[in-house]
C-alpha cells in the first residue's frame, strides 16, 4: 500500500491505473489550457499570514452550505464520466462523501443512474443538471431527482456548448471505449481497472440511455452536447426550471459580476464562482481571482460557493479567506478514485481536511467559520486592473 501524503500521490497513481483516454478527460482544460493553468498557479500567488503564541486547542473545519452542515466547507463537484476512473465510481464517490460528512454532487453525465446512487447511499446528494432541448427530459430528471432525494439542484449555466480539449478529440473519448487498437493497447496494462468494469453493468451514461429520446451517438460527450443541450438557455428558463424544482437551487458556473448580481437578485440559494476547471472558455480568469470581486458584489445577498483548481486544504483556506461559504474538489477527488476507488476519494478528503486544519492552525484561527481576509497575504496586483 503506496505512502499517500498529498493529492499529487494521488494523481500519480490515479495516471498509472486509468485509461489514458479517461485520465485525459480529466487533466485536460480547453484549447491552450491557460485558465485551467491558472486556476492553480493563482492560488500560488495568495500567502497565507502566520500569527503565532495564540491557543490553538478545540478547533473544527465544520461549517454548513445552504443550511447544511457539513464536516468542512468541501463539497464533491459534479464530474462527467466519474463511472468511467473507476467502476461504479459515482456510487464509490457518493458512500465516501457520506461518511466523511461532505455533500456529493451527481452530475447529469454521470455513468451510475440518480436511482443508482440513491439506492448505495444512505443520505440525500444534489443533482448537477445540464438544461436540454428537450424539456420532458428535463421535467422527467427532476423528478427523478426529487424521487430520490437530492435536496439540493446545480444548474450548471456555462456548458451549454462544449470547449473544445484537444486531447479527448485526438483520443476519441467515448463511454464505454470504442476498442480501436491504440485504446486496447492501453486497456492491456490497465488490468486492475478493465476487471472490475466487466464486473459491472453500470457502462454508460446511466441517467440519459434509456431515458433519452432521439440520441445519435449515446456514447459520446460531444455529440450528447451538440444535440441535445439547449443553447437558448436564459433567465427565463433557468426561472422556469426553479419553479418546476421548488427546492434549494445552486447555480453553477457565474465568473462575472453582472451575473452574479442576477444570481441574487434571482434568489437562488447559493452561486457557484466557476470556470468549469479551465474546461470550457480559455482565457477566461481563474475562480480564485474572480472570488474577491464577486463576494464584495453580492456576498451579503447570497451565498457565494467557488470551485475550480482547488488542490489542498491550503487553497481551500484561501478561498474560505476570500469570502466563500463553500467550496468544491472535482479533480481533487477523482484523482483518489481513479487510483484507489472508494478509500481513494476518502484519502483525498482526508489529505484535504488535515491540510486546512493545520494551516489554520498555524494562521491563529481554531474555526473555519472565523477566516477571513486577514488570514492572506494577498499581493496588491492580485485581482488585477482590467478595463
Ligand atoms: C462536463 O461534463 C465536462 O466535460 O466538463
């Protein structure tokens, strides 16, 4: 059994045991990948101010996200294809976070069904949903998703068209893989992971097979996207599906101010400040730049959640800092399930949890509740002057 003491461990195992093709789905940002780089040297830049002498006995990470507590302000982040790293990783994701006492977030594309994960786990998840065209597909999710009580919806209102990530064109990303021979060649020194996905027939898009009508090419991310999500998504619509909802609503994926304005004014329970992990508009600017901005703009009017290059409980410190009630590991996780299933994501929110609460220890605070701005040394020039 490897020594994990960090994410980076996790990662390495994670590249060894996975298909190529799935590990690169999740490594990858969109065309030159520059906001995905930044979405994690930003958090860099920010240093965190050690005080020192002050009674450091009785701390806790524990906090709450809209209205719920949770054992730190982590929660797992919707990931495409998490049933792909691993098999039946979504329900292995979903029991980790339930014990650890973390909210896990199922998204649309995910490969295990909401029925699925709700039968393994014990506690109410949230359903990340993409808007379709079709709106009986929508209406139906929903209430499958209220069926098997998710308290919380995550619309997601920055992927309603793919950026392109080269490598998944060049590797020709699909679930289940099309067995061309470069993708065989790979399966044959990923033994462990082929094993345990012929013991399972949980091999493709659970909540949209089946569910679906007219689909192309099932299999396929891009074709799914192409066809079927709504480009006319606006704020009519997003009130419409609140309203066919009527429960807790998150919104997912807000980088500019304007926007998160609306968020408030639209009375949602909390905004995710999101680029998608750098995945969908390059050159946009990282979450943790943009977090300061859009706290002064509407913190006091919504909650303001962020995700988005978060790697260690180090970051997570600096976004809390910043003015977030929550935050959201989707990488960070995954790397834990691709290399060691179920213990791995628990491995991750350990390493993660450990992190922040010695960090914050040695910044002089006991509760994660407590930080704030003058937790960081943040360099002048750090949010930048745009015009
Ligand atoms: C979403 O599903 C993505 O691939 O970023």
């Amino acid at each position: 059994m490897p020594v994990i003491t960090n994410i980076a461990d996790l990662k390495d195992l994670h590249r060894r045991r996975t298909p190529k093709m799935f590990y690169d789905y999740a490594e990858s940002g969109s065309y030159t990948e520059q906001t995905f780089r930044e979405n994690t040297t930003d958090f860099e830049k920010l240093r965190l101010r050690q005080k020192v002498a002050v009674d450091m006995s009785g701390r806790t990470t524990e906090s709450e996200m809209i209205g719920r507590k949770v054992a730190m302000p982590v929660a797992l982040a919707p990931v495409g294809l998490t049933g792909m790293q691993r098999a039946d990783g979504e329900i292995k994701a979903a029991r980790a976070a339930e014990k650890f006492g973390v909210p896990f977030t199922l998204s649309t594309m995910s490969i295990c069904s909401i029925e699925d994960v709700a039968a393994h786990t014990t506690k109410p998840f949230w359903f990340q949903l993409y808007v379709m065209r079709d709106w009986e597909f929508v209406e139906a999710i929903l209430e499958r998703a209220r069926k098997a009580g998710c308290d919380a919806l995550v619309l997601t209102l920055d992927l309603q068209i793919l950026g392109q990530r080269h490598k998944d064109l060049k590797n020709g990303l699909s679930a289940p893989p099309k067995m061309t021979l470069p993708t065989m060649i790979n399966l044959a020194t990923k033994w462990q992971w082929g094993l345990e996905m012929l013991a399972t027939k949980r091999r493709f898009f659970g909540n949209i097979v089946g569910h679906a009508k007219g689909v192309g090419d099932a299999s396929s991310l891009f074709s799914w996207t192409a066809e079927q999500f709504d480009p006319k998504l606006d704020w009519d619509k997003i009130a419409r599906i609140r309203d066919m909802w009527g429960g807790k609503l998150i919104l997912k994926g807000v980088l500019d101010e304007e926007d998160a304005r609306i968020c408030a004014d639209f009375g949602a329970d909390a905004l995710i400040v999101s680029n998608h992990g750098g995945r969908q508009l390059d050159g946009a600017l990282s979450s943790i730049r943009m977090l300061p901005r859009i706290v002064r703009a509407v913190g006091k009017d919504i909650e303001v959640h962020m995700d988005s290059g978060i790697r260690s409980g180090q970051d997570v410190l600096k976004a809390l800092a910043l003015g977030a009630k929550g935050t959201y590991i989707g990488r960070a996780f995954i790397y834990g399930l691709g290399a060691m299933g179920e213990e791995g994501v628990t491995k991750a929110l350990e390493v993660i949890q450990k992190e922040l609460d010695i960090s914050m220890a040695l910044c002089g605070e006991r509760d994660v509740k407590e930080l704030r701005h003058e937790n960081l040394l943040v360099p002048a020039d750090f949010e930048g002057d745009w015009v």
